[in-house]
C-alpha cells in the first residue's frame, strides 16, 4: 500500500496529470475515472485497501463516495478557487462585453435548487450563504438523487439556451461537459488552479503523513469481570472461558492480540490500527458484541491508546473503572474519554489533569469524570439546562442517580433549579437545571 489515488472524469484526466507532474514528478498519483455518480462508491471500494490517502475532482463527488463508504484513510477534494472564477468571468465579460451576469449561470447550482447566476451570486455574503446550501443539500441527498441530478442540470441548461434564455454556463460539474459539448451549450469549465492542486497535495501528504504516525501508535484493550475476582472455585473455568472466546475473536477478525492474564481478567496488546479496525474508527466495539454473544457472564471492556506501552494500559485501565458496565470506553492519547461506544449519544470527555474541574469535583463531592460527562453533554445539547432524564438517556444512569449527581452540584453552586418539565409519561415533572460549570 503506497501513494494517492485521484478519482476524476475523462474530461480532467489529462489536466490533473499535466499538474501533478508540474508539482512533482517523482510523486506516486494513479488516476481513475468515473462516468458517474452512481458508480463512485464501487470505484473507492475497490482500490481503497492499495493506497494511503485519495484526491477527488469536486465536493460532489467526494458526497458521492461518502454515501455509501465510511472514510477511513484522508480524502480530500479539489475545488475551483475564488481567483479562477474571478479570471473565467473576466473573459467572459471580454470576449462579451454586453452579457448581463443575470444570463451567466453556474451549472452546480441547478441540482440544488438555486438561482445560479453570477448577478445572484456576486458577493461575499451570498456565496457563503449558498455555500452553506449546497452542503446541506449534498447532506440529505441519496445516491440516486446525485445521479438524477446529472440529468436534470443537463435538461435544465439545454432547455434554456434553446429558449434564449442565458448566454454561457461556468462548468464545474465535469462529467457533464462532454454533453454540453455535444448540445453545442456555450461553456467555461472552471478548472481549478495550480496553486489549489498543489495546496491540496501538501495537505493531503501531511495527513497520510500523520495517520502513518499515528497508527503505530501502541493499544491496549482491558477485559474485566467481576467473576474473576476472589477465590471461587468456577473462576478458573470462567478466565479459560473468556480467554478461549478472546482467542476466537482473535482468529475470526485477524486482529493480532497479545494476551496476558490480570487479576480480574486480561490486557490485549496490540496496534492503534487493529482496534481502528474492529470498532469501526471507535463507532462500535464488535469485541463487547462478539463476547456477549459467547459468554454467560457480562465483561466491561476498555480502549487505551498512548505513544507509551505502560501509558496505553494505564488508559485502558482507566477506561474500565470509568466506563464500567454501561458499555465500552476509550481513552486516547489526547487523554481524552470516548463513549460508549455503539451509542447514539456518545461523549467526549477531557480526563486530563484540571484544576478547576478537579476542584470543582471536590467541592460538590463528585469525580472529575462526573462533571466532565455533564460539560459534554451542555456542549453536545447547546444548552446549559438539563434534566434528570436528559442525564439518565445521554449518560447510562438512572434518574435515581441523575437527580442525586445535580442536588449535590446545586448544593455546592454548580447548578441552580430553574424550572419543571412534564415528562412523556406518567410520574412527576423533571427539575430543569441550569448548570454553572
């Protein structure tokens, strides 16, 4: 696995060829083409394994891929700068010097639904605004209206030239420039220019750069159950019980473990890549799902990444205790606490050394981590008003235990009632808390 890949149209092969070998000749770039929307996604998948980091031509077509592949290597993609634009419509204006700007369109913004012509379009505030448009419509679009897209903005630009309507297009969606040509619809393609080439190779080499760095960074998963504690006469049969499944999931998902025994289960040894790999970018943990499914006994399970062997098994560690049985957590080598992971409500919690949280903690009778799980959940709702139920959904707690972390936090100045809030279902209306972190 070496090099990049850059995923383009027939059209601008030869352009991003001639620019690379401007930028560097030495440089290792494959180029494949796609005729369509639609067949991008097929395309990733299968050279996704043979290279480090991908150069797309359009945000399109990176929305294309993104709809169907979860990115797991650097992707990113060429666009046309504001100073290329700016030389395109100069030329324009030259070569006709009465074209209105009401009669140039851009063919891009058709699929969106959006007035594209330059006279709409021509100031700051506006692009920034359809700027906006287009990603939230490249967000809830699907694969299928992508590729009908194609066929709407080509209809659409065929039909009113026809009907004397605009005079030139700027092009940028560039597998419909071939059509175009052969409707005989006056056009500009918008070519991105060197400069933007070569800023996005630098930054894309500096990501593989960074993710090579970090994925030899050292991993370990703590594996632990209360069931290998004490002297039972069972609880040998249980450690061979989960050292035998750790050993199948080993073999199953090529994970490349290393197991050593602890006192209340096992440490695995292994890479930042491996566990990357069998939690999904730590989205799932397929270790707690595969063990649940082979075990009669429940385990809590725990991530530490570190550049430090001994500081990635002390996160791990660390990762267990905090997370306990409500799912698994990972400590990374930001110090920072993900999870759980698998959930809809997953959290990020800086563990790391604060004094003011750590006196804070000490004054309302609570852990750092408590409070650190109440600041994520303020900055994941936008608001710093809770309630017992937002606790107990967002954080894995009873309300029993939500309502007892707030009073304390109340009784020390961190939170103050504001308010009651009817709850879905029968039973006594939720105290709205203003947190005062």
């Amino acid at each position: 696995m070496s090099g990049i890949a850059l995923i383009t149209s027939p059209y601008l092969k030869s352009f991003y060829r001639e620019a690379l070998d401007k930028f560097s000749p030495e440089l290792n770039v494959d180029i494949f083409e796609y005729d369509n929307f639609s067949g991008l996604p097929d395309i990733y998948r299968e050279i996704e394994s043979e290279y480090e980091g991908f150069l797309v031509s359009g945000r399109y077509v990176r929305s294309a891929i993104e709809k169907q592949i979860t990115l797991r290597k650097p992707l990113l993609h060429v666009e046309t700068d504001i100073t290329s634009v700016c030389f395109i419509v100069l030329k324009i204006l030259a070569a006709t010097p009465n074209a209105s700007l009401d009669r140039v369109v851009f063919d891009f913004l058709i699929p969106v639904g959006l007035d594209g012509s330059l006279n709409n379009i021509w100031s700051a505030e506006r692009q920034q605004r359809i700027g906006q448009a287009v990603d939230d419509w490249l967000g809830s679009c699907s694969l299928e209206d992508l590729e009908r897209s194609t066929r709407v903005t080509v209809d659409r630009l065929e039909g009113w030239w026809r009907e004397n309507k605009i005079d030139h297009v700027i092009n940028a969606l560039s597998h419909i420039t071939p059509m175009l040509q052969d409707l005989g619809v006056p056009f500009t393609f918008a070519y991105p220019s060197q400069d933007e080439v070569k800023m996005n190779v630098r930054l894309l080499l500096s990501l593989i750069e960074n993710s090579r760095m970090r994925s030899n960074l050292s991993a370990v998963i703590s594996i632990s159950s209360n069931r290998l504690l004490g002297d039972r006469q069972d609880m040998n049969l249980d450690a061979v019980k989960l050292q035998k499944a750790l050993l199948d999931f080993n073999r199953d998902y090529f994970a490349n473990f290393l197991l050593y025994r602890s006192y209340n289960g096992f440490h695995v040894f292994t890479s930042l890549s491996t566990v990357l790999r069998i939690t999904d970018n730590l989205r799932h943990c397929s270790l707690r799902s595969y063990l649940a499914r082979n075990l009669g006994f429940p385990v809590s399970i725990g991530y530490g990444i570190s550049s430090d062997l001994v500081e990635a098994k002390s996160h791990a560690d660390d990762a267990v205790r905090k997370g306990n049985m409500d799912g698994s957590y990972v400590i990374n080598e930001q110090k920072c606490l993900i999870g759980p992971l698998g959930s809809n409500h997953k959290l990020q919690v800086d563990v790391a050394d604060n004094s003011n949280m750590q006196r804070a903690a000490q004054k309302a009778g609570l852990s750092t981590l408590t409070l650190g799980k109440i600041q994520s959940l303020v900055d994941v709702l936008q608001s710093n008003q809770i309630t017992t139920t937002d606790m107990s959904e967002r954080l894995g707690m009873t309300k029993r235990n939500a309502n007892r972390i707030l009073k304390k936090m109340a009784n020390a100045g961190f939170a103050e009632v504001l308010d009651q809030r009817a709850g879905s279902s029968r039973g006594r209306p939720s105290k709205v808390y203003e947190i005062k972190l």
